[in-house]
C-alpha cells in the first residue's frame, strides 16, 4: 500500500524524514520502501530525504519532473509492503495533478497520513520561521493580527474537516489517517516511532538518532537571526542555516523560549475558535476526546509580548549571532 505523507509543517517532519533516509535496511527488514523516486534528481538513487520536488514539480507544470513510470515500476516491486511519500510541501495543495500523473498509475488505495499541531503553536512556529528566515512579516504584532482577523473571516482556515473532503476528492479512494502532534499520547513519545507504529513496528525495535530535536528558538533570537540575510547582510540561505545550526548549539537559554508570540488571551481566542470549527471532524477520527488539545496554562516563566526587556534580549540576541560569526570566520 501507499502512505502519503504530508506534514503538516512543524509536527518533526524533517526529523522523521532525515530518519526513513538514513535508516532503508531496518525499514527493509520491517516491509517498508522509503520511495526513491522523487528523491533521487533522476539517478535511480536517494539523494534528498524528502519528496519536496515533486511538490515543486507540480507548481511548475511537472518541469523536471520524476518519471512516472519508474515511480510505478518502484511501487510494482515493493508494493506488497508499505510505500512512502513524504514532503510537507504537500500540506494544503491541490493534488489532483499527483494523482493524475502518479498514483493512479498504482493499483492500490493511498492513505494520507499527516499531523496535525496545537493550533497556537503552528501560528507561533510559522511566524518564527518566516521570521529566522529573513521573510517580510510586518513584525509581530501585524503577523498575530492578520492571523486572528484570517480565522475570524474565513470559515475554512484551519477547518480540517473541510481540507479532509477535497483530498479525497482529489485522491479519490484516500484514507485520512491524521494524528495529533502531542509528545505525551504518541507512541515512544516522538513522531519516528509514532509514524512508524502505524505500520506495524514496535517501537522498542526503533532506534533514534543521538541527535536531540532542536530547541524551540526564542522569538527575538529568531528575529535576530532573519536580519542576517542575503540582501542586508550578504548571508544566503545556506550561510544563515549554518549560522542557526551554531546558534542551536550554543545552548545559551537566553535564546530558546515557547509560547512568546502571542498573548494568553490571543491563544485562548485562536484555540476555542479552532476547536469549535473542527468539532466535526474530531467527532469522526477522535471521538473519545472532548477536544482536540488540552487546555494549556500561560507559562509564568514565558514574559509577554512586548515586555519591558524586549529590546535589551533583541541586542543581546544580535551581539550572540555576530560573536558566532567571527568564530565561523576564523
């Protein structure tokens, strides 16, 4: 059969990516194919960890695109077991065109497997990843407000249930498999062994990386690190990376921090809106749960957006960054 998995952004996708890369053997053992095709730029080898390009393919007319029929010759050969697509990129696109020219070439059902994240925490990820980034935001307080006024006005942002009927009106036949992105209620408490459970794997048989997931960067440090880009400050995109791995390494506490793009009281707002909008859609895949995700206390130790030591925590954010820089530099 054929998993599809799309994400959403945030819930450990690159992390579980980077694992079914670097793991074929065991996968092997446990009757799964990471697909290659998609991966490999064509030479019939894994390259990339992701099927991000066949995303990026689809946007562009199938430009360069993975040939379809070495995706079904793959899918003949080890479809007996569990096949796997992964890209994030997948997550809220139209993907009647993958269907059109790849998975209905296969003769099997396709389950559409995706994580779905605390609502206020994927606002607050996605703005800190526009953010380090170096993408125009409009600072944060437009970003929260553009967000809260999108959720107010559009009764299908955020409503999965609706999100759910048009993939499978574009895959016709799919299964929707979504799981909630909780450490706590997932398998192993992590997204490798939760993701492979659904195929069977035990998750005492999966062995993680040594690797710690990433500390959540704090806001400021975030915005600290967007303004070394490549138009201001000559940093292109593989520099900048480099310098928030370094950054990441540091360790310093000053710079990693939850929960401090929006108020209290705009979580509250974005999560009660959001829950009540997908109490359909919980009452058919969750219906043992009251609601999608607990309610959560403010964190005391989390200061507010724009306290007074925001600018000091800002600068000190920068002079860290520019230190790194002259380490790296030599």
């Amino acid at each position: 059969m054929l998993w599809l998995h799309i994400g959403m952004p945030k819930t450990g996708t690159t992390a579980l990516q980077g694992y079914l890369h670097g793991n074929a053997g065991f996968l092997q053992d446990q009757g799964i194919r990471y697909m290659v095709s998609g991966r490999d730029r064509g030479t019939g080898k894994a390259r990339l960890i992701c099927h991000n390009t066949m995303a990026v393919s689809m946007s562009r007319g199938w430009r360069d695109a993975p040939d379809p029929d070495a995706f079904a010759e793959e899918y003949t050969a080890h479809g007996s077991g569990h096949c796997v697509l992964s890209s994030e990129m997948f997550f809220g696109r139209d993907l009647a065109p993958m269907q059109d020219r790849y998975l209905a070439r296969i003769d099997a059902p396709v389950r559409i497997i995706l994580y779905i994240r605390r609502f206020d925490d994927f606002i607050e990820a996605d703005y800190k990843q526009r953010a380090k980034n170096g993408m125009q935001t409009g600072g944060v307080d437009a970003f929260v407000a553009a967000r809260l006024s999108l959720i107010e006005s559009d009764p299908d942002y955020m409503n999965l249930g609706t999100m759910f009927d048009r993939l499978r009106e574009q895959v016709p036949g799919a299964q929707i498999h979504p799981r909630l992105y909780l450490r706590d209620e997932m398998v192993g408490q992590n997204v490798i062994p939760d993701f492979l459970s659904v195929m069977g794997v035990a998750p005492g048989d999966v062995t993680l990386p040594k690797v710690a997931a990433n500390q959540s960067l704090s806001r400021l440090a975030s915005e600290a690190l967007g303004l070394f880009d490549e138009r201001g400050a000559g940093f292109d995109k593989k520099a900048r990376r480099r310098l928030g791995r370094a950054l990441q390494q540091s360790n310093d506490p000053r710079l990693f921090a939850r929960g401090d793009v929006l108020t209290p009281a705009e979580r509250e707002a974005v999560n009660e809106t959001l829950e009540t909008r997908n109490a359909a859609m919980r009452k058919a895949f969750f219906p043992d749960r009251d609601r999608l995700f607990p309610k959560r206390d403010a964190d005391p130790d989390t200061p507010t957006r724009g306290h007074p030591g925001e600018v000091m925590e800002f600068q000190y954010a920068v002079r860290k960054l520019h230190k790194l820089v002259k380490q790296q530099q030599g």
